[in-house]
C-alpha cells in the first residue's frame, strides 16, 4: 500500500487507525516516522515519505515517534492473509527465527537460499531480514525499559541484543533517546517488581468483537493448561527458551496482557504468539465489507462487527486436540485433553490462578500406550499417528510452514477427514479462507439462515466469501446457543 501515495496521504490527513501497520509515514524534515493516525498535525504533503515496514523507515535513517509510537502498532494483516514466501517469512521473523537461528535458519525453513529469502523479502519491505528483526529487537528493549525495573544489561540479553554497545546504539537510533532517558519518560511508574511479569497492551485494529473469540477460548479450556479467572483468559505458553503464563483481558481499545515468563529471552515470540492466538493483526473492515455483500450474512455481520478467529499458541497441540475432538462433545474433548495433560503434561507453577501443566509436546506422546485411552480404537490410531507424523516432521504445522503442503500431509494420514483438517488449518495454521463446512453447528447454521446444508452445495455457496470464510465460520456459529458464542458470565471457570 505504500506505493499508492494519494491514499497513504487520505489516511495521514485524516488520521486513520485503520492504516496502522499498513504502511509507515517519514517526513523528511524532522527525520522522525510515524503511524498514520499520529496525534500531530500532518506535516506538508512534500515532505511525506511512506514506508512498507517500520524496519524500512529505520533504515532510510528515520527515527520514531514519540507521540504516536509507531513500533507499537498492530501489525499488517498482509502476513495474515497470505501464504508465500515473504508472509511465512514475517510470521517467522515476529515468532523470534532469526533471533535463535539467523538468516540462515530463516532459509532453511522456508527451503529457500539466503540470498533468495533475502532478496524476496527485501523488495517487498524496504529492509531484509536482519533489520526486521532489528527492529523487533527495538520494540522488544522498549517494553522492557519501560514496564520493568531490572538492570539494562539483563534487557540488553532478554532483547536479543549481542552486546550492551549494540543495545545502546540502536535505541539511539530508533528511538532518539536513551535507554535511561526512555525508561525516566515512561508514565505512572507502574513497572512491576518481578524482573520476569510484564504488564503490556495489545493493540488491535477496530472493531473488534470479544464475545466469540473469548467465549471460544473459555469454553473449550483445558484444565491445568487455560482457565477463566476475574475476566480473563489465561494459559500456560511453550516457548524457545522456557515456558510461561499469559493472562489477556478484553478492554475497550486494547488487550490488557499479563505476561510471566521463565526467561525474558522469549518475550518477542510470547506476544507474538498471543497477537495470533487472538487474531489481532487482521483487518476487520476488509473482511466485513466483503462478508456484507452476501444479503444472508449482512445482518449477523452488522450485529457483530469485528469477530475475529480464535486460534491457538501451539499449533502442534491444536492438531493433538482436534482428533481429541472428533465426533465428540466439547465437554468430553476437554476431559480427553485433560487426561493427557496430567499424564504427560510438564508440570509448571501458577502464583496467580490454578494453571498445573504445559501441554504435553508430540515427543512427549511418541511413548503413549493406546490402552490408556479412553476413545474408539479407530479414533487411537489417528492420534498415534499424528504424533508419529509431528515427530518425525512428515506434518509441518510450524507457523512459517506451507498451507497447502501442511493441508496434504495431515490428509494423507489415517482418520484426517475434511473436519479434522479444515479445523487444523483455521485455527493452527491461521488460513483466513478455511473452511469446516461438514461442521454440525454450520451445517444448523446454514438451514436456519435458508443456505444449503450438503457439504459440496454449502463449499459452491460459500465461494461468495472467499477468502474469509474462517470468518464466515465465525458468524455461522453464532446464531447457535452454545457457551463458545459468550464470554462467561462468572468470575472464574477452571
């Protein structure tokens, strides 16, 4: 979007939200970027600059602001939407990739040469992979100088940075401040005493709806791994470095997070992972305006405008419980997964609630004995070997992996039928276009709503919303009275 300048321009001067993370503006005569909703008057149209990346601004020698703070906006729904190469690329990088494996680790994971993943991602962004991770790092240091009291060289460490010299040179530069002086700017005083709990907020792009996409999370929670407590949705996070425990509330204009962490190094990948799990990159006007051009989907979606998918941190784990799933209840999908979990689970501590475990990873399932399992022999068979697939890497659910190819190797296994694998790709593998239309509560849905209920009659149907159908999903479920469509009326569900 940053080439279509008369736009970026409409949407500098009007101070649209909508914009944030869409494209970054630079003006040439302060050498500062902004976010295009930036409180400040607009600065003269000759003297505007627009950038594909925040990365890019940076490396064009532009500094951020200190108003609008545009490290801190949503992200683009472009990395979302798509499944090439650059999208799988970001997803990775946001995810901490080049952090822990650099560039070259990057290529390996897409299949790709550096040089190629370099070029590729560099025409499109304005900035290659080391500085997107740069200035990941930036945003990273800025958190933590801001919400925590702990020693400047253990944020230097945390951040990802390899030297306190390189720490300090790049906050300069991003910045225009130093660490010292960001953390005596920073507001109310409310860092929290724990080097390892971190209060933050999570931007999203209005309107959002919270009502399915928490009552979702809550109703299909784990014991010992997610609960409902006070208003939040809280679940324990497996991470590159350590484990932690997240807590996420629905406010007006943000998500309040509450993250405890076993090491800051994964500080980057946790909030990363929970902006996916909530969706809150997407871009909502885009998806309900072409939602609202179907007469049978205009009213739920002016009802409800802003639904978002409800995905998951550990795509490994929402494979393991979508065969749990099969032609069962939510309740007993719980009970099977909660039975796994203490079992095989890591045990972990929870000072602020009643989370046990971490969901147990595939290399802790390679050693289950099908006696144990209370489920159908058929219904055994699949989840052994899906485990035997995640472990072996024959399925790639990673979050930089390939839709269509993650989509094939979980069909050719036994007992993965288009439910299973539909339900895998909308909300593991975060496909906005993906489609479970042999669900039962759609198939109700489409016969209350007058849409034809045989699978291929619904998938012809369904192209008018492509490519939101996970979305579509989403509005479908909710003419049903089930406890996934409502945040919980009670303080506290375990």
């Amino acid at each position: 979007m940053h080439e279509e300048t008369e736009r970026c321009i409409r949407a500098v001067q009007a101070k649209d939200d909508r914009f944030d993370g869409w494209f970054f503006t630079a003006v040439v005569t302060t050498r500062i970027y902004c976010r295009p909703s930036c409180p400040v008057v607009p600065p003269k149209v000759a003297n505007m600059r627009f950038y594909p990346s925040a990365a890019a601004a940076q490396v064009a020698g532009f500094r951020a602001c200190k108003r609008c703070r545009p490290d801190a906006s949503p992200g683009s729904p472009q990395w979302n939407e798509r499944a090439d190469v650059v999208a799988r690329a970001m997803r990775l990088i946001a995810d901490g990739v080049v952090d822990r494996e650099g560039v070259q680790g990057l290529a390996t994971r897409l299949g790709y040469s550096v040089r190629q993943v370099e070029r590729q991602v560099s025409a499109e962004l304005g900035a290659g992979p080391l500085a997107l991770a740069r200035a990941q790092r930036a945003e990273t240091a800025r958190l933590l100088i801001e919400t925590n009291a702990m020693p400047m060289g253990d944020i230097t460490h945390a951040a990802g940075f390899s030297s306190i010299r390189t720490f300090n040179e790049t906050v300069r530069a991003v910045f225009a401040l130093t660490p010292s002086e960001l953390r005596s700017r920073a507001r109310g005083g409310g860092r929290d005493k724990s080097p390892s709990v971190l209060g933050l907020r999570l931007p999203f792009r209005r309107p959002l709806c919270p009502d399915n996409l928490f009552g979702h999370l809550a109703a299909t929670a784990v014991p010992g791994v997610e609960e409902w407590r006070d208003g939040a949705y809280r679940r324990t996070l497996r991470l590159p470095h350590g484990h932690g425990v997240v807590s996420l509330r629905p406010e007006a204009d943000h998500i309040a997070c509450r993250l405890s962490l076993t090491d800051l190094r994964d500080l980057a990948a946790a909030i990363s992972r929970c902006r996916w799990l909530l969706d809150l990159d997407a871009d909502p006007v885009a998806v309900d305006e072409q939602l609202s051009t179907d007469p049978m989907l205009a009213q739920l979606v002016a009802a409800a405008p802003g639904r978002r998918v409800p995905r998951t941190t550990d795509p490994d784990e929402f494979a393991v419980r979508a065969v749990l799933g099969q032609q069962v209840s939510t309740a007993a999908a719980r009970t099977h997964a909660a039975r796994l979990v203490l079992a095989h689970g890591t045990p972990i501590e929870d000072r602020e609630g009643e989370l046990t475990h971490l969901f147990p990873a595939a290399d802790d399932l390679a050693a289950l004995d099908p006696e144990t399992l209370a489920m159908p022999k058929s219904r055994r068979t699949t989840l052994l070997g899906l485990v035997a697939a995640l472990v072996s890497g024959e399925v790639d659910l990673a979050v930089g992996g390939d839709w269509d190819r993650a989509r094939a190797q979980l069909a050719a296994l036994p007992g993965f039928g288009p439910w299973t694998v539909e339900s895998v790709a909308m909300r593991a593998l975060g496909d906005p276009d993906a489609f479970v239309g042999t669900d039962l509560g759609v198939k109700i849905a489409a016969e209350t709503l007058g849409l034809p209920t045989q699978p291929s009659a619904l998938r012809e149907r369904a192209n008018a919303w492509r490519p939101w159908r996970a979305y579509a999903v989403q509005h479908l479920w909710a003419t049903g009275d089930h406890p996934i469509n409502r945040i919980p009326a009670g303080e506290e569900t375990a």
